[in-house]
C-alpha cells in the first residue's frame, strides 16, 4: 500500500521543488524528480495543481488506488497532503516520457516499439475500466468533480468539451487520438503556417487524419520518418483503430478490451467510415446533462464549499491520456 510522506521529506527531495528538477507537466499538476533522502532512491513527486476533495475522501481514493497492480501502470509509492497540497510520489520511469522519445530524441522509434507501446497502454487502460467497475465503488460519471472540464487539448472528446463528463468513452477517444500521436509522429494539436495567408493556425491531428481518411489515402498518415519501415497491413490497422476510438459518437467507440483485441489480431475492426460524422446532441441529452451539472454544482456549494479536489494519472476525471 502507499506510504504517507511528509511535505519536509519530499521538499528536500526535490531540492524545493526548483525548476531544474521538473521532468514534466500536465493539466493536473508538475512532476519533479526526486531523490529520497533516507534510502537514496529516485522517484516522480507528482506535485497537483488543484485541490477539491477533502482528506478522508481523498484518502479513500487512495487506498483503492493503491491496490491496482498491472505491468503497464506506474506504481503509486505514496503521498502527502499537508500544507493545503497535494503530492503523488510515483516509481521513476528512466526512459521518460513517450512524447520525448517520439518528438524529440535523435533516434527514430520503430514501428515495432510504437505498437508495443500502443498495445500496453490499451491493456492498461482496459484494466483501469475493468477495475473501476469491479473494485471501486466510486461513481465518477455522477461525481461533482467531473462536471469542468479539464486535460490536455487534442486529447479531449467532444462530448466531454461539450458536457464536462468524463467516461470510459472519453477515454477511448483520448486513447485514438494517443493511437494517431504515435503512428503519424504528430503532436494532437499542431502550429502551422497556412501557404496562403503566412498565418499560424492550429492543426489538430484528428480531423486531419480523418481528413486523409476521406481521400482515400490512409497510408499517407504514417509518420515519414520511418520511410516506410512498417507493414502496411499493420499500419493501416492501427490508424483505422485510431479513427474508430475518436469516432465523434460516443456509443460507436470500440471498449478498450476490444482495441486489444484488434491490435492483437483477434477480431475485426468496426466499419470506419469514410467521412467523419458530425457530432449531434440531442436536446434532451444535452438539457439533461447541462441540468445535472447544475445539480452537482449545487451540491458541491452546498455541501463543501472549500473541499479539494485530487486527480489520479491514468483514471477517469478528464486527464486525458497523461500517464506518468
């Protein structure tokens, strides 16, 4: 189970939490590396960058984290809630993040490593679903904290931008757009200069992928810099899986056991089509949700207008695809 730190302990650890030691940044919080001043070893302090929910109920949270065990997940050594804050200690990953090694190492990932890499995650994130539905006993869907949207955009599902509910199925879209990152070598969202007007606009990987799709020449996707080093049958797969999770329908969105069934080979791919639907709301859907986001606000004001709230890499409160 996870150990309590203190905020002395990992504030000495990070040398005061300087800039120097930051390793990376995501929309819930800075992580730093740190090094452990009573056994020397090195870890991740996941420093939050908001605070909602009170103690005890964070550390209930906690403790169901604490049990989930699976070779993709990065284990959570324990925690510290002093001080108005709130500090995740992580096991540190040495080969940093998958952003660095696709965007900015010198050596170019193979094909081989990408689909490892996608077929890890997947597993993980299938049984991040698995277990929320077998282990914990929080309803998310319905919890105050999920009514604001929050997360890396590109990452991010339109119903979620639209609604501010997280669900599985926002996962899996964020998970598509992950899928599209790694075989196009893109970043989600992109700055580029338009031929006519000089202007920097913002290109998000998803709609041009679809938009690629719509042509009919998916294979023109893949990132180059792999001139072509790939099975083509495996990288028109892969890209298809990605346009299937970033489906705009929430309900025509694969689970994530299925992904891994696909990317494994065991099952066929939904019917992609080859132009992206448009995202439709219902009124009713969209008075419903916008009618219980008001209510959980209300809630929320009500019952505890000063609690913090805490965020977990990897779960379901809208963080994306930002993995530790």
């Amino acid at each position: 189970m996870p150990k309590e730190f203190s905020y002395k302990e990992l504030k000495l650890a990070t040398k005061g939490f300087i800039p120097t030691r930051i390793i990376g940044r995501g929309a819930f919080g800075t992580v730093y590396k740190g090094i452990l001043s009573d056994t020397g070893g090195i870890v991740a302090v996941k420093r939050c960058s908001h605070n909602g929910q009170g103690k005890a109920e964070f550390l209930s949270e906690l403790s169901i984290i604490g049990t989930l065990r699976h070779r993709n997940l990065v284990r959570l050594q324990g925690w510290c809630h002093e001080k108005g804050e709130i500090l995740l200690v992580y096991d540190l990953m040495p080969n940093g993040s998958l952003d660095k090694v696709l965007f900015e190492s010198r050596m170019v990932l193979s094909w081989s490593h990408r689909r490892k890499i996608l077929i890890g995650v997947a597993s993980a994130l299938a049984y991040l679903h698995q277990e929320c539905e077998n282990q914990r006993q929080v309803e998310h869907d319905k919890s105050p904290d999920a009514t604001v949207a929050a997360g890396t955009m590109g990452y991010l599902a339109p119903e979620y931008l639209l609604t501010g509910r997280a669900t599985e199925k926002t996962d899996v879209f964020s998970y598509g757009a992950v899928v599209l990152e790694v075989a196009c070598g893109r970043r989600p969202i992109e700055r580029e200069t338009t031929k006519v007007e000089k202007v920097r606009v913002n290109s998000n990987l998803v709609e041009w992928v679809w938009g690629v799709h719509r042509e009919g020449n998916l294979l023109n996707a893949a990132d180059s810099r792999l001139c072509g080093e790939f099975d083509e049958q495996e990288m028109r797969r892969v890209l298809m899986i990605g346009l299937a999770c970033s489906h705009p329908d929430p309900t025509a969105r694969p689970t994530m056991r299925g992904v891994v069934q696909m990317l494994e080979g065991e099952s066929e791919i939904p019917i992609v089509p080859r132009t992206r639907p448009s995202m439709s709301f219902s009124t009713s859907h969209l008075l419903m949700s916008l009618q219980d986001s008001v209510s959980d606000l209300n809630g929320l004001i009500t019952l505890s207008p000063s609690s913090s709230e805490s965020s977990f890499t990897g779960g379901r409160n809208g963080n994306g695809m930002e993995l530790v």
